[in-house]
C-alpha cells in the first residue's frame, strides 16, 4: 500500500510540476526533502532518547502492571463474553496501558498476542467482534504524553512545546468514543457469517 | 490548562523516580536501556522519513500539496480543520513516519504555535496510523474479512481530526 502511494507521490510532482513548469523546483525539492528529514531526525532524537528511558524506568517500577489492573475492569465490557478468559484480558489491559503511556516498543507485540488469544477464546473462526474492537482501539491513539510530537515543536522552537496536550487528550477521548461507538453501531451492517461449512 | 500541562512533566518525571527508587529499581541503568531502544526506533524510522518527507517535499514544489487544499477546502472548512492540513488528513492513517514528516513541514512552514501548526501537532498526537494497525492486525491474526473495522476505524480518525482543530480553538 505504502509502495502505491508512495510512486503516485513522486508521478503527481512529476505530472504537476511539468504542467506548472517548476520541475525545476521539483528536482531541487528533492535533495532539500532528503536533508530536512535527518536534520527533523537528529533535532527530534535527543527527546525521543530520553523519553524512551522515562518509560522503561516506568515499566520496570511495576507502575504500567498497577495502571494495567485498574484498567481490566474498565475494557471488560467491551470484549463481552471473551472477557472471562483471564488470560487474554491480561494481554488487553497491557496493551491498552502500553499504548497509554506510548511504550510504543511493547505496545504492538501485546497487542498481537492479545488478539491471537481472543481469536482463539472466540473460536479461531470468521471476524469476531472481541478481535475487531481490539482492533479498532487500537487504531485510535490514547497515548498520555504525545513526546514525539513535542520534540518536533521543541526543535522548531515553539515557546511551550507540552502545551498542546489537554488539546490532545480532548481529541483522543473523542476519537476513542467514536470508535467504540461506530463499532457498535455498524455491527448489525456487517454480520458475521454462519458456520462454514467447508463450502463457500 | 496550560499550568497543568508544564506541571505535569516534571512531576511525572520526579514521581517516576521516586516511586522507581522505592520500588528497588536500579533507577539509571534502566533509563539508559531504554533509551538505546528510543534511539534505534529514531534510527529505524529515519529511512521512512527520508523517503516520505523527501516525496511531500518534491509533491509540494510541484504544487500538488496546494492544489489538493484548495480542492479539500471546502470540505474541510466545514469541519474546521485549516487547508494547510489538507494532505496530513489523507496521509496519517497510512503512514506513521509520512504522517511525521508532513505535519513537522506544516508546523515549520506555518510556525509551531501559529493555528495551522498546533491543529497539524494535536492531530498527530491524537491519531494513530489506523489503516496500517488494521492491516498488521488482521494478516497477524489471520482474519480474512475485517467486517466493520476499517469504516469504524476511518470515522475515529475523521472525529480525532475534527476534534483535534476543535480543542485547538477551544483552548488557544
């Protein structure tokens, strides 16, 4: 997919710089773009360093273990009846706090295995809803910190660079609302098929 | 608000500590193991970087990045969220690094504290590379059909992107 859009990118400044008549511009764009992008890199790095050592002193304090038992009770209804299974529940309030607290390193690998034992706790067959609400929230962001977004502002000298996190969190409460509830709402939109059986 | 948030890092930071220390945790030694992996999630994304900012960079010069907010303007206007975001909207469901890389260029260009900039930062920090996490998901887990996932997923970024320039007026 990425390869896709990434060629259309590079046909479009083709196509549209040749009817603007700047390919001149274009061609200069693009030595500029490849050095912008490890000075962004470098200047965003420092933070992304020390950030990522916050949190590993955070997960090794037994901090995101407490986060994650406050939090099971929370997600248990959203997995219905697979949230009796201790086991994959575990694996959801893990991945919830890790994605919280932007341990992005942990967060994808939990998340997997999550889903792995909910698909399994529901059947190992078709599309189950447990599997797709873990899904789905975790294609809404509810990271607390947003670090790597401050560096970047940090690194183009904005005067408070955190000062754009009660906005976040406003936005991510909604988005996280909105997913949850559009999963609901489409459910009856997309049925999940009747047993297989070997046919179709 | 804005006490609130330069409070709470170097609260969080202090009481990370503390609460580290008390917990026996060998305090330093854990900090810089995880900054080694901040540091090669920083190496690993800089080839991304460099090809999709290198690409937004060619695409802008060609003029295409204005002409996709001056079609998408309207539509946008409608939900509040400024043009200069137009090409980060379509981007950052897709791409995590492309997504980094256009919304630093609008905060740049348009200056980090101005309207366009914070709007461009909110939605950053709000949203996540949604169609990518389905796809990793479902291929990981094998599910061949992925039923409602995707238009619910897609209605979470649109409202993380309305919202994202609704809080930024709301609280600038």
């Amino acid at each position: 997919m990425l390869s896709w859009i990434w060629v259309v990118f590079l046909a479009l400044s083709f196509v549209c710089g040749a009817l603007t008549g700047r390919l001149a511009a274009v061609t200069a764009a693009m030595a500029e773009g490849a050095g912008q992008a490890v000075t962004l890199l470098i200047s965003i790095t420092g933070l992304m360093c020390f950030w990522s050592g916050v949190m590993e002193i955070i997960s090794r304090s037994g901090l995101a273990a407490a986060v994650a038992r406050l939090l099971r009770p929370v997600l248990r209804p959203l997995f219905g009846a697979a949230s009796r299974d201790g086991q994959a529940m575990e694996a959801v309030s893990a991945n919830v706090t890790a994605n919280l607290l932007g341990l992005s390193n942990a967060s994808t690998p939990i998340g997997l295995r999550a889903a792995q034992r909910l698909y399994a706790v529901c059947g190992g067959r078709g599309a189950p809803d447990a599997v797709l609400t873990l899904v789905t929230l975790n294609s809404a962001s509810i990271q607390l910190i947003p670090s790597t977004v401050a560096a970047v502002r940090a690194s183009l000298g904005a005067a408070a660079p955190f000062d754009i996190m009660p906005a976040v969190w406003g936005a991510s409460v909604v988005s996280v609302l909105v997913v949850i509830l559009a999963g609901r709402l489409l459910r009856p939109l997309f049925p999940e098929k009747r047993v297989e059986n070997g046919r179709t | 608000m804005n006490g609130l948030s330069s409070a709470l890092v170097p609260l969080l930071l202090a009481a990370a500590g503390v609460y580290a220390l008390y917990n026996h945790v060998d305090v330093f030694p854990a900090f810089l193991t995880g900054a080694k992996e901040g540091l090669h999630t920083a190496i690993g994304i800089l080839p991304t970087m460099v090809g999709m900012l290198t690409a937004v960079y060619m695409l802008r010069a060609s003029g295409c990045i204005d002409l996709l907010g001056q079609v998408l303007a309207p539509l946008l206007a409608r939900l509040g969220i400024p043009e200069e975001c137009a090409a980060l909207v379509l981007l950052k469901p897709v791409s995590g690094g492309g997504g980094l890389a256009l919304g630093s260029e609008v905060m740049r260009q348009a200056g980090p504290d101005s309207y366009a900039g914070r709007v461009a930062a909110v939605m950053l920090g709000a949203s996540e590379t949604s169609i990518y996490t389905i796809s990793l998901y479902c291929s990981h887990v094998g599910l061949r059909r992925t039923r409602y996932a995707l238009p619910a997923a897609l209605l979470g970024d649109l409202a993380a992107f309305t919202a994202s320039a609704f809080f930024v007026r709301l609280l600038f």
